[in-house]
C-alpha cells in the first residue's frame, strides 16, 4: 500500500467535499458490533523506519533457505540457477507493470514476450502450440483433463497414481462436481504401471493422464499408452514437473502426447515459498480452439510492419459464457517473461547442461548411498524415492541433516497420506556440488548406525 501524506487540513477538505463529518461515517454500512474503535488494538510503540528495518531483517535471517542450506527438495519445486539478468528485466517498467494486453496498439512488447514465450514452450515440450498460460501445473493437468472431455466428448477420465499427488487433488476437484468417472491406476513399487494404464482405457475414455518423468522420478516409454489411445481413440495428456530435463530426453511430443502440461518454475522462477509459479499447456493444434487460456499471434497491419496480437483468448471475459472454454483470467505475463528471459539467456546448449550436471549429481548420490538404503523404481533422471532400512533410520537422518543445514529430501508421507514411512523423495540440480553429496551420504551411514 503506498503511502498518502495527507494533513489533518486535507481529509477535512476531502470529508467536506463528499459530504460527511467523519472517516467513521464511511464505514456506517458495516455494523457497529464489527468494528473496532480507535486505540483498542494493542499495538506496540512506534518505531522509527529503520528500527522496523533491522527488525524485518531479523526475521528474515531465521528463515532456513537455499541460500544457507545443502539443497536436495523437489516434488514439483526445484532449486536451479537463475542469472542475474533474468530479474534485472522483470525489474523494467515496461514488464513490471505488464496487465492483460487489451489494446495491442500499446501492447506490443508485452504480447511479443508472450508470443516468444509461446514458441520456447512449444520447442521445449515438442508439440505444436502452447498457451500463455496457466495458474500452476496443478491447474493446468485439471483444464486439461476437462478439455479432453470437450474434444471427445466422453466424461471418463484415467489418471496414474504416480502423477504429483497435488496434481491429482486439484484435478479431482475440478471433476468431483461433473459428471463422469476419474479412475486412479495404482502405482506400486515407487513406478508407474504403464501396462495397468493401458488396459484402463475403454471406448468411454476421454483421457489417460500420466507424468514423465513421474512423481517419484522414473522415466517410462509411453508407446503402449499411445496405442491403446489409439485403439480406443482417447487423448493422452503427459504431465512434467521439470521441462529443463527435455533438453536431454525426448519430450511430450515425441512421446506421443496430445496435450502436454506441467510447471515452468525450473524455467528461472524462484521457488519463492511455493509460488507464484506458473502452468505450462502445450497440444496438437487440431485442438487449439479447446484449449484454455489466450494464445498471442505474429501478423501485419496495413502498412505491411511486424505486429503482435492476441488471437485466441477464449475466457468468459472475452466471449460469451457457453463458448468459453474455462475462466483462467491471472495475468502470469511477469512468469512468462521469466521463463522467457532465462531459456532465452542458456539457449539449448545451456538447458542440455543444466539436465546433464542434475542428472550426474543424482548418479553420484545413489552410488555413494551406504548399504541399506535403496532406490526404489528404475531409470531416474535428477530424482528418486530412497527406501531407508525402518523410518527410524530415516527420521535421525532428517535430524541430523537439520542440524548440519541440510534439506536432506521430502519425507514421502508428507506430500502423498499413507506413504512407507521409510521413504525420501530426494532431488538433485546443478545447484548441488559433489561436498554436498559427501556431506549428505556421511549423515546417512551415521544415521544407519542408531
């Protein structure tokens, strides 16, 4: 909120002006029983600007964080690299102030952003066209899944087990009120059953949703999933939670994906607390008139110049209800800038160096791991559920790890109810360095011992 230095001389003017006696009197709509007088909040002394400085700053400095910690978190947030030049321009005007680009005229650099942006997606996930975008992957994998209802017109949905269990609860929510049938395919073992999905699927299914990677890391070959979409003409939606890894292993496209969707935050967004993040949606362009969200088009104007315009925005504010294919109306353009600044700065041969280092950090954790830890499922890129001898073991693990400023890994029950509780979901990035490994593995052999 910003500050008003108005005197005591010019609220009586403005009080006068609109014809009351007192700020009190514009609150007469609310009962007197909600609100408080004058003096009854038990508030602390004044303080000056930079006493409430250094007291800020107190705070802030108990906060444990990536920049004091070993970090080896992910489930869907992770800690890579963000240059210097990334924030410098979000920090301009021109973008920091960026809304929803009504009037193209004065829009342009704003919806070219979105446009660049548009294009790296689709590069990155290898399929035809990509949004400008969505809240979250969360939200993203829940319009997806309503959106292969309105292409097949079929209200059965197929979702893994294995897809980020936050992912899934946003998605079931979406579909509890409709009608229609969301089947879960149970995932043992830490891995996604790919054969148990494709049998799944019938002639009334819209949908078989899976992630690859998947939550607990593993990378699958989703060719019998495209068949059995094939066969029994359903789409196949393929969730992501880290797109730097598409630099080093095929994408969605290849794989086979109708609609691809999943988070941009590995893409130089903060972890930020959680958020704000930002959703990813990416399909065939044969589907382009369901997707959700605006897409940004390259056309010319009379006199033949180069201009940017929106050219599918298909929310309820800008069309009428019963055509509008969903009603995302956050203005993530600051998000995609990011994401656009950043692909922009590494190029392809900085993305594939960032999947090489996180993946080469993983391998040299899971070979330095001491005898009774294992790694569940199989064929791991930069992430992995470790399987502890009990969840004793695992728990002085988290202690001791605490203690040396280590965010060791996510105990798995914490994201997904009625996990082992012997399992770790850990995850390296280029962030991690080989001492950090050492470090960490150190712990684990002391935690073994009891």
């Amino acid at each position: 909120m910003r500050f008003l230095p108005n005197s005591d001389h010019d609220r009586a003017e403005m009080l006068a002006r609109i014809g009351v006696d007192a700020i009190t009197d514009l609150f007469s709509d609310i009962p007197a029983r909600f609100r408080m007088e004058p003096g009854t909040i038990d508030l602390p002394p004044a303080m000056s600007e930079a006493a409430i400085s250094r007291w800020f700053q107190t705070l802030a400095a108990s906060n444990s964080s990536a920049a004091t910690h070993r970090y080896f978190l992910g489930g869907g947030t992770y800690h890579h690299f963000i240059p210097a030049a990334v924030d410098y321009i979000l920090s301009r005007g021109e973008f920091l102030t960026a809304y929803t680009p009504y009037q193209p005229e004065i829009s342009q650099g704003t919806l070219q952003a979105l446009f660049e942006f548009q294009t790296i997606i689709a590069r990155l996930t290898g399929m035809e066209i990509a949004n400008a975008s969505m809240y979250d992957a969360a939200t993203a994998v829940a319009e997806a899944a309503l959106m292969a209802r309105r292409v097949t017109r079929r209200s059965r949905i197929v979702l893994a087990e294995s897809i980020n269990p936050r992912y899934r609860q946003v998605c079931g929510n979406y579909l509890s009120r409709l009608a229609g049938e969301t089947v879960t395919i149970p995932c043992p073992d830490y891995t996604t059953d790919i054969p148990a999905l494709a049998a799944a699927v019938d002639d009334t299914t819209a949908a078989v949703i899976v992630q690859n990677p998947d939550f607990y890391g593993s990378l699958h070959d989703l060719q019998p999933l495209r068949e059995a979409c094939d066969h029994h003409k359903a789409l196949l939606i393929v969730a992501f939670s880290d797109p730097t890894l598409f630099a080093l292993i095929d994408p969605p496209g290849a794989m086979g994906a109708d609609i691809a969707v999943g988070s941009g935050q590995a893409l130089g967004i903060p972890m930020g607390y959680g958020g704000p993040h930002i959703g990813l949606f990416a399909c065939k362009q044969r589907y382009m008139r369901q997707m959700p969200g605006r897409v940004c088009g390259l056309t010319q104007d009379a006199d033949g110049k180069r201009g940017f315009v929106l050219t599918l925005s298909t929310r309820e504010q800008h069309i009428r209800r019963e055509k509008a294919t969903s009603n995302i109306c956050s203005n993530q353009g600051l998000m995609c800038l990011a994401a656009t600044v950043y692909c922009a700065l590494l190029g392809e041969r900085g993305l594939r160096q960032v999947a090489i280092t996180s993946v080469a950090a993983l391998r040299k954790l899971c070979a330095q791991l001491p005898d009774g830890i294992t790694v569940a499922g199989g064929n791991h890129l930069h992430e992995a559920v470790l399987l502890f001898p009990d969840a004793a073991s695992r728990d002085r693990l988290l202690a001791e790890a605490e203690k040396a400023a280590i965010f060791a890994g996510i105990p798995l029950e914490k994201l997904q109810p009625g996990a082992d509780p012997r399992a770790l979901l850990v995850a390296t990035t280029e962030m991690v360095e080989s001492e950090d490994i050492d470090h960490l593995t150190r712990l684990m052999r002391t935690s073994l011992k009891g």
